[in-house]
C-alpha cells in the first residue's frame, strides 16, 4: 500500500508510486461497472461533496457515478447561486462545507492553487477536479490507465501532445505524471501556445505536426477552446485546423498501433477530424469509461483504505 | 410478457400488447407509493441517467423518484452548462455518457428525433422525455393509466384533445397510443393549431368545442405555450381564452362522468377555468401520481426484466 | 414525546416543550456525524423533496446532508426553471409534487407565509426554509442547540442580536424561539434597520453597540445583505462597519466567556473583522455542524417517529 495521503491534489506531488497504487486499484474498480449490479458497500455511509465553481457535467457526473457505485452519499455543491455569490470567501464557503462532516470534497475552482489551499485548511480529503490552468490529476490517471491498458506499460512510451499546452490543465497533469512513469513527453503546437517553460518540465518541443507525431506511441490532442479562438492565440480557426489538426491522411505517417486520445469534449472537424474520432485508433471512449474506475480508487483510496 | 424492446422511443412505434404490458406493471408499481417504505430493491445496482436538454423539473423529479424507488442510482445530468455547450455533439455527449456504463438514459432534447438517434446508437436503454413538437410517450402512458383506472377500459372511448395540437408531444402521443387502443379521438383548437396531416393519424376534427366535447369521456386540454400567445397563432390570449377555455357552464353540455385530463403545468383562467381545474371532473393530479408509477413500469420492464 | 405536530412552519407557532424535544433529539443525532459509517436506516423508504424557489446551497445542502444520513431519498426541485416560469401557480406546483407522495416538502420561498399555505393544503409535512423576512425556525433551532451546548442551558441567558433586524427571518425566529426558552433579547442596529414593532416581541432595542453587547452572554451578528447597501438604508457600507462592526477591540468590553454567532455567509471586514470570525469565541461553524443534526431531528420528528 503505496497510498498514505489525506488529499489530491496535484500529479507534481504525487510520486510514482502513489501513481501505480491508483493504476492498480482502478484496475480492480473496472470489474464493478461490467456486473449486474453495479453497486458495493465500500464507502457506504461516507459523505462526497462535489463542489463546483466552473460548470462541469461530465467530470462532475463521472466523481457522482463513482461514488454511488461505491455506495457513499453524494451532495452536489454547485459555486453558482450560491453563498459564494453573496460574497463569502472560497475558504468560508469550504470550511462550512467541512462543518457538515464530509469526508471528501471534490473541488473544481478557476483559482490555480485553490484545492491545494482547502488541503492545507480542511481536515477532510481533498480532491482536485481541475483548478484553472494548473492541474486536473485524476483526468492524468485515466489517461495513463487507458495507456496503461492498451500497451500493457507506461515506462519507454513517447507520447506527443498537441495544441493548447499553455492554458491546458490535463497537459500539464500529464506532463508531470508520465515523465514520473519513465514516459518521453513531446509538446507540440503553434508557438503562442506552448509555455516558455515547457522545457524546464522535461519534454521536447517540436513545432511541426507530421514530426512531433511520427513517432509517438501515443498522441494527445487537446481540445481548442472557444475563448483561445478569439483571443489573438491563433489566426483564424480554419489556420489552425489546417496545421494542427489530426486527420486520417496524417496518420498515415504514425506508427499502426498508436493510440489517439483527447480530454474531451471533442470539436469535431478542430483539432480532430470526425474519421480520426471514430477510427480504431482512438480511445477517446475507453478514457471516458476509465475515468469512472480512477475516481472510483481515488475515492477509496482517500475515504476507505486509510482508516483501516 | 409483451415487452421485449430495448428502448421507449415513441407511441409511434409501440404496439398495443405492449403498452398493455406497461398499464399492468405500472398498476401493481402504484402499490408501493402507498407503503410506509416506499422502496423497492428491484433496479440496485443500476444506474439512470436524466439528460435533459430542455428545463423540466416535473417530468425529471418523476422519473427520479420512480428511479430512487426501486433502488437505482440517479444521475442529472443537465444539457445547460455543460459540454454542449462547449460544442459538442448531442450524439457525443449521449456516447461519453454511455462510456460510463448507465443501463437507461432518459432524454429530452428539443430535436425530434433525438432519442431515436440515441437509441440507435447507444446499447444501453433509452427513454424519450420529450422531444420537441414529435412524442412524449412516457405521458401518454400515464394517461392512459388514469382513464383505465377511472373507467375500466379503453377501448371505445370517446377522448376530445383540445387546444395547440400542431406543437404538442403530449397530442401527438396521446393520438398514437388512444388510437392503437381502440379509442376514437377527436382533436378540437384554432385552425392555425391543427396541423392539416390530423386526419391522416385517425382522428376526427372540430372546430367548435362545444360539438368536441358534448359525447366525449374524456376531455384532455392542452397548454397554450406562453409562446403560442404571441406568435400569431391566436388573436389573444382572452380570445383563446373566450372560446377554448373549460368552464364548469360548457361542462354542463358534457357527459356527466367526463373525465378532464391536463398535462401540467395548468395556466389558470387561460385553457381551464380555475373551478374546472379543481372540480370532482378534474383527475389532474391522478395523472401526476401515475406518472411515478408508469415510469417505474418503463424503468422495471427496460432495466430489470429484460436481462432475466 | 412532546411532537405532534404534521409540519414546522415558524417558531412563532412553536411551544417550548416541542423546541425542546427537537434539541433533544438534535443532540442524540449528533453522534452520527462523528461514527464512522454515518448512516442509519431511520427514514430508509421516505422521500424528501427541497423546493427551493431561492438560490441556497447551503441549507438545501445541510437538509439534503441530514436525509441522506437518515437513508431517506432526497430530491431537489429548483423554482427556476421549472414549472413555476411557465406560470403554474405556487400552491399548483406543490399539489404536483405532493401527487408524486413526499414524506416531507422543504420548502424555500420569498413569500412569507409560503410553507404555511403548503402546510394547510398539503397532506405531507411541510418544513419551512426560509419564507421571505419572515421566519427560518431551523436556523434558530440550531442557535438554540449551540447555545445550550456551550452554555449548559438557555433560561436566563441574554442575546444580544446585531444588525438588519427588519428584514431578517433569522431574527425573527430567533427572537420568538428564545423568548419561549425564557431567554433576555436585545436587538441592536440602525433605526432604519429596526421595524417599530420590535418591543411587542418582548425585545430590548439599543442604538449603541458597545451599550447593546456590555452584558450579553451571546452576540448574534447578522450578515448584512447586499441589497440593503444600496437601498438607502444605511450611509455607505464604511459608515455600516465602522459603527456597527464586531472587531477584538470592541469585544474587549463584553463578558469573558461571550460567544459570538452568525447565521452565515458572512462578509469579512463588515459585520464581522476577520479576527472575531476566527476568534475563540466564535462558534459559527458549531452552527453550521448542528444544522445538520436539527434538521435531522426535525426530519426524524416529522417523517420518522409520528407514524409510530
């Protein structure tokens, strides 16, 4: 048992170890979706929060999934409409959340930084859901678990991610946690959006597609957000679609057996074209359906496993 | 056992035995609202996923409580806020949702046809809520439930739907399924409110409420949409008012055991005067209380019975 | 068992006895917030609906929290986007919710005397959340469980109450429920903020602070809301905070064993310096942690023990 933290905070922290612990523990996770009953009394009677400042379905609904599989109660804490809004601060607001006795709270916030400082402050677990450009640690464990499980290892892996590095959470969660697996990082993407500093973290910066992906055993295309689309990142849409988006004419230069992967939610036709989406190559669902298994772990790993 | 679907898509496409099957297992589901322990442990270890496009809080708090009843887990999962609109495909999100292993997604979305795309291409059960102007067969079922229950029988029945037949779901379920069950229907509104393809479903058309409703069993008014009011369909809401609205003196003229149906949310004063809403007529809220029933009936007969 | 009653719509209404048997069965659920699997079968098969009409996370979450615990299913039916703007009358909505058979509706509504209407015409119990600047009695019914908890007793005890008396339910239930418990009541504030019937409430008013809290064994803050800033009620907010403000150094003149309440969220640096917030003699988040055992309690006493 690698596991002794009280929180999750980040994958810089978080050491290699720890990372194969969740790996492991997910894998055990996965069987639980594929029963009859999807259901089992581990984390009955713990309480999950899932406090949301940013709107998010997909990972909230993933954490929620996770949870009542595991039989915990779940209470959805939505930052909008809330006290937040008549002017508490994020730690009041957390620390009345704790006053209610939770034993862990899921936090999603824009502030870099801000689910570490409910870390620091709270008594109960913690667990980053995305906080602004930082860290978003358990969508890095699905993807290495999703790697993991496609390639049967993590360590010797190249993997090239594509796009938006500066303002991308799951890029830098990932960066941080495949380098500690052994795994060789290469960022790739115009130049206004890969970090000055993106060397210091060890990864390679290429700013060609067709090289950066020639040899990758895995390539991670992140999504374009709208807001980067105006922002004066890029020149138009249809520019950036044609230099670095991914389509099926593209791979014909990658290895057969690489693996396309993406965050979620896709544009299509942006960064991937609809055949690269749905071809035999992408394993954008698989990540989907592993995320469940990895917050399954990370829950228990958090609210079950250490009292005992 | 008739039912052997995966989905619930339409009235359109249901056979009679079929929602026969539903009405039977609906009626021994009333039961358990009436125990002291209303829960049942038939769907643990399920999971139901509410996706809902448009606001509901109604017909999404029924199909929760129907869910929480026989034990499954329910998840919201709203369409506002959430990946959608960050540009993803409907089919996208309903396919990451499906990756996290649900086994019913009920779905309301504004497009016709929406569900029927989902359950094509999901392999999990799908049920329509609503979509758009085309089905909400989930509604048509409870009404069916209630007039079975208040009269014995369904087959040969008179049934008068009245008021903005073009833009309801409600109509044009209730049409499929009255008709498939051996009930004659009449449909009564402003001509700008009936679509001219009426005839073609096997109904009768009125333009007088007075002769629509004088030999019917059973009255169902619909809701003039706040947006019917000020498109150009009606004069004025006092003049839809004036000549469709239910008054306890038009009442006079009808069958002194007619039912009157409503699908809800009533707009008193407007499409039922406020004494017929609430007179010994009225079954309104009989509907609502099946409506728990007969989708505890849909989930069971989706979701329980069908893998055994 | 002093409890008899179907709902608890206000304090005003409420006997001493039965606030008393609500404490009491408060402290019993207390332990269950502290055990490791924090969950009986108590209201296992009860549902609970929250109908809230105003934005709360916090006490929709605290009620939601004390269900579940109970292992009652929970529901939350938000006011917006629902039926509601879509014209169905208040009390229409809540014969629609009550047709789906709650055990209990919590309900929160900027009219006062909202969950009193729903009490007359509901079957099912109707707890009140907060009904305008009327009344929140479950919010003075947990100042009273923290007051007795670190005091020993109520009778006697002085509370000083701080800030927009007029137009806060908090006060108001406060107020009623501490008079029955034989308790000295001292509302202090602007004269714009305090309404001229106060002393039929059997109240002492003060228009100076340090005069107000000189001998009181509580100090309830109120949060001052952010439309009374710019209503005209007070001069500037500065003005507010300088005269009106509890800092360390007015706390000076008060008793040594003082506690300082406040019935949250507050604003730092106005009501409340952040010295006092945190200070010992705060005990704001206690408040927060007994809401949850209240609402337990009177959940328990509502759903749970009158069936029995």
């Amino acid at each position: 048992m690698a596991w002794k933290r009280k929180d999750l905070v980040s994958m810089q922290d978080t050491e290699a170890a720890e990372i194969t612990e969740v790996l492991d523990t997910a894998e055990s996770m996965k069987e639980i979706a594929t029963r009859e009953i999807k259901k089992v009394p581990t984390l009955r009677g713990k309480t999950i929060v899932n406090l949301f400042y940013e709107a998010s379905t997909r990972t909230r609904t993933s954490f929620e999934i996770a949870g009542k599989w595991l039989s915990a109660d779940v209470i959805n804490f939505s930052g909008s409409g809330s006290s937040a809004e008549k002017g508490e601060s994020f730690l009041d607001t957390a620390k009345n959340i704790e006053a209610m006795s939770p034993d862990v709270v899921v936090v999603r916030h824009k502030a870099p930084g801000g689910p570490a400082l409910l870390a620091k402050h709270l008594k109960c677990s913690v667990i980053n859901a995305g906080d602004g450009a930082h860290e978003h640690p358990t969508q890095a464990l699905l993807d290495l678990l999703t790697i993991r499980q496609k390639k049967g290892h993590l360590e010797g892996l190249n993997v090239t991610i594509v796009g938006d590095i500066t303002h991308s959470r799951v890029a830098r969660s990932d960066i941080h946690a495949m380098r500690k697996m052994g795994m060789t990082v290469t960022v790739a993407g115009p130049p206004t959006l890969i970090p000055p500093a993106c060397q210091d973290m060890g990864v390679k910066v290429s700013h060609r597609l067709e090289e950066a992906i020639a040899h990758a055993d895995v390539i991670m295309m992140l999504r374009l957000q709208h807001e980067r689309m105006t922002g004066g990142f890029i020149p138009s849409l249809r520019e950036y679609s044609r230099v670095w988006g991914l389509t099926l004419d593209r791979l014909t230069h990658c290895r057969p057996d690489v693996l396309i992967m993406h965050p979620g939610p896709v544009n299509r036709g942006v960064e991937l074209s609809p055949e690269v989406a749905d071809s035999q190559y992408s394993v954008i669902l698989d990540q989907v359906t592993n995320g469940v298994a990895v917050r399954m772990a990370v829950l228990y790993l958090l609210a079950g496993s250490r009292a005992a």
